[in-house]
C-alpha cells in the first residue's frame, strides 16, 4: 500500500465502532499498513486521549457477529498509537484549518505520504459543509498526491435525491476519487460468485431461461434492529438493505460474462442487470415484526418496514420470463443470506414418480453463514431398493472463516489501490433508486408478523400466486466451523 492519510469523520459512532475500527485492526494485524500511515479521527465531542483509548477498546471488544477472533493487545496498542484524535464542529471552517495544520505536520517528514482518504461517517446533512470546508482549505486538492473520499449506503432516499448528492459530490470530487460503499460488494462469498460462474465452464450454459425455472435471493437475520432506531425508523428495511445489498447479490447471480475483470466492465455488466430490472408494485409485499414500535427511538405509530419481499423478471434474451423473488427481513426465523437458482424439471426426468422424485436441482450460493456455492442433487439412498435422497454437492471454504477478509478491510485496502471494481458509481446507485422508486409506488402497507418467522403470510401468497414456494435455508452443508 502506497502511505496514505485516513480522516474519519464520525469516529465515535456506531459505523466506525462496529465496522471501521475492527477493519483497521485486521489491517494492522495482516501487516497491510504501511508505516507511514496517519489516521485521524474526528467527532463533536471533546474527549481525552484515555476516554478515546477506552471508546477504541471497546469497540475492538464488543460483541461483534462478523469480528469474532481474539484480540492481540500488542496489534491494539500499536493500531491505537497511530489514531490521533480531533474533535471539532464540522460546520466551522477553522475546524478545517487545524485538520490542514494537523495533516501538513504529520506529513512534512514524508513528502510521499500527501495521499488522502477522508471516510464520512457522519450525518449526511453534513456532507455539504465538509466538502466546500474541504475545498476551501484545498485539503481535496490532488497536487502532491491522490485525495479520495469514500462514502456508505445509503446515497439518498430515492432517486432524486441519490441525483443531488451525486451532483454535489461532483462539484468537489472527480467520479475516479469517490468511493461509494455498499459493503456487500467487498463480500468474498459474493466476488466468488463471479470466478465460479465465469472463471469455469460448466454451470455457464445453463443459467439461463431455458433451463432455469425461477430465482430466490434471500437475506434474513434473526435479529432487530438494536439501538439503531433513529436512522432505522427513517430508513426501512427496503431502503436499508433492499436498494443496495440485495440488488447487488441478484446482480451478481445472473449478470453477463464482463469478459475482462476491470471496473468498467464489472460495473456496466451489473448496471446491465439493474436497467433490466422489471419493477410492479403489485407484486411488493412489505412487513413490520410484532413488538417494533416499541424498540427505542422508533414511533409508536411506525408504518416502517422491517420485512419486504417482491417478484420480478430480467428483461432480456437470457431470463426473459424467469421469475424473481426477492425477500429481506429483520427478526425472522433464522440468519441466513443466499442466491438460489432452482432449475426446472426435465419432462424425461427417471424416478418422477418416486418420493421427492420431482424435487428439483438448485445451485445456491451462500453468502453467510456457512459460506458456501452448493448443488443440491438427488442421489440414491444406498440398499436394495431404489429410494431417493436429497443431497448436497458442496464446496465449502477449507479456510478458517478468520482467514475470510471482512468487506471492509478488503474495501479500504482497494480505496488505497485506486481500484473500483467493487464500489458503485453514480450511474449503479441511480439505477437501483430508479427501481426501488417504481416498485414502491403508491400505498403499502407493512403487514404485522410474528418474530421468529419467515415474514407475513402475504409474502407467501406472493410466491404461492405462481405455484412457488420460498425455499427454507438449509444448514445441512458446509457446517464445519
Ligand atoms: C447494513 C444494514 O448495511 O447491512 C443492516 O444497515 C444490516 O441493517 C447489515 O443488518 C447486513 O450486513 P451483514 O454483512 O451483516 O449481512
């Protein structure tokens, strides 16, 4: 990694304790800082160097689903010694100032260290005040070396609004300087789909209309929505995760060979999949967990959705016709995010008439957990008779999931490589409003279920309506951790 300036704005929220603090620790533990590295985080709060300390110590300590291996207090303690923090009012330009001073500073002794990351994890009401102070005190300026900004999910609140922000940001930034993040990107299961569907030969030829009968992407977790319900009850989970991760993983599954692995190649096959997108409200469902209004900071009249799940279809050559259904929700009945391409029945198909003889063929990539890309099969259930069983062609990851990088240290590793592929750019994340903003037109209302299930009943009459049923995520492959 070339040396670089990192400036977080927010470091003492949630985002960073949960997801950027942990991501720069396995960084340093991988030894993939270089060392000339400054990292600079900046909040309102006046805080001492001990309090901080403690507020890095805890995050690193937390309970954390995706940041589970031991901590090395040696890793910590140096991570830590390299974090200056700053606190400051964003919207006071002298704040910008002292971040120039402080920077210049630290950077003076290294003249190849003048490349600049500045991460917003903040409110967005703050960016616009961040990138003219930004300007102002020419800290975005590219002159001794590269500046770039990265930048999370969600990009507005629809399309129009997505449009604004991305015109402000191209007042301060070129578009090769921002780094939109939807962190699923960074996902290793979701990049292997790519090198399993276009780095082999077999499975190609039969994604397609002609063999498959309908696609599921799911993406269920078992639990609430925390203290998030500020930002939650303003958001839903349509916009939370149903703009940006979902489209991102359907888009995955059945976009075309880029024929190249280059940003502009990925990103435009995915933009592809995204256009073709077929959007009818009709076919929305949306759903609220029993027990959501009373979560902190949520309203207790909330309409907000915490469950969705739609159909739609690809327009074009390859899956004309082919059904999607597409589901996400919080508090359901188990924790599990996968793609499954159920394939339709061969009329000649030996044993129909035999148990589970119809049962049919789905490849299914497991995003988490159990990552996974597995073919479920029928095989011969061993004796004298023949009698059917289900099974699995699996493969699994042989490594520990430690081993698995999290999205977010794969993300900012790339930020610093100046490479794209997986970050959105403007055209991606306006085309997914595009469609979320048709599919959500007019009145829905989010429908009461049960935590611990899969959703509201009319999630299942969505499917049902076509002779379909959502497939149960099944454990029984790949459990070796
Ligand atoms: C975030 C959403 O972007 O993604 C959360 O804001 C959601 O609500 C999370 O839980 C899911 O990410 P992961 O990596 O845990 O599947």
């Amino acid at each position: 990694m070339d040396p670089f300036a990192l400036i977080i704005f927010g470091i003492t929220g949630n985002l960073s304790a949960i997801k950027l603090l942990p991501a720069l620790y396995d960084l340093e533990e991988h030894g993939l800082l270089p060392e000339e590295v400054t990292i600079i985080g900046t909040a309102r709060d006046a805080i001492s160097r001990e309090d901080f300390a403690k507020l890095f110590d805890n995050a690193l300590h937390q309970e954390n689903r995706h940041h589970q291996h031991p901590i090395n207090p040696e890793v910590a303690k140096k991570l830590l010694s390299r974090i200056s923090y700053m606190h400051g009012d964003l919207t006071d330009p002298k704040f910008y100032s002292k971040l120039k001073t402080e920077l210049d500073q630290k950077q003076n002794s290294c003249p190849s260290c003048r490349n600049r990351i500045f991460y917003l994890a903040t409110y967005p009401n703050l960016y616009q005040t961040i990138f003219s102070n930004l300007r102002a005190t020419k800290l975005n300026n590219q002159d001794e070396g590269w500046s770039r900004l990265m930048i999370e999910k969600p990009i507005g609140h629809d399309l129009a609004s997505a449009k604004e922000l991305d015109k402000l940001l191209n007042q301060y930034f070129n578009e090769d300087q921002i780094y939109r993040l939807d962190h699923y990107l960074g996902k290793e299961t979701l990049q292997n789909i790519l090198t399993f569907r276009f780095g082999n030969c077999i499975f190609e030829p039969l994604i397609n209309k002609e063999f498959v009968d309908h696609i599921q992407v799911t993406a269920a977790e078992d639990f609430g929505i925390g203290s998030r319900g500020g930002y939650y009850d303003e958001t839903g989970h349509l916009k939370d995760v149903g703009q940006n991760h979902l489209l991102q993983m359907l888009a995955f599954s059945t976009m075309e060979n880029p024929n190249e692995f280059s940003n502009v190649a990925i990103t435009q096959k995915r933009i592809d999949i995204l256009n073709a997108l077929k959007a009818d409200p009709k076919k929305l469902v949306l759903g609220q967990y029993d027990g959501y209004r009373s979560e902190l900071h949520v309203k207790s009249n909330s309409q907000t959705n915490t469950f969705f799940a739609f159909r739609t279809e690809i327009s074009n050559d390859r899956f004309r016709g082919v059904p999607i259904y597409v589901r996400g929700g919080k508090k359901m009945k188990q924790t599990a995010t996968e793609i499954s391409i159920v394939f339709k029945n061969r009329p000649n198909r030996l044993h129909l008439n035999l148990p589970s003889g119809e049962e049919p063929n789905v490849l299914i990539y497991r995003i988490q957990p159990n990552e996974a890309i597995v073919l479920k099969v029928l095989s011969k259930m061993p004796g004298l008779n023949t009698a059917l069983e289900p099974s699995y062609m699996q493969f699994c990851y042989k490594h520990l999931s430690s081993d698995i990088f999290d999205p977010y240290l794969r993300l900012f590793y790339d930020a610093v490589s100046g490479d794209q592929t997986f970050f959105n750019d403007a055209e991606e994340i306006e085309s997914e409003w595009s469609f979320i903003d048709r599919l959500s037109t007019g009145n829905h209302t989010a429908m009461p279920y049960k935590p611990g299930s899969w959703g509201p009943k009319e999630a299942d009459k969505l499917i049902k309506a076509d002779g379909r049923e959502w497939l149960e995520p099944s454990m029984a492959f790949c459990n070796i951790r």
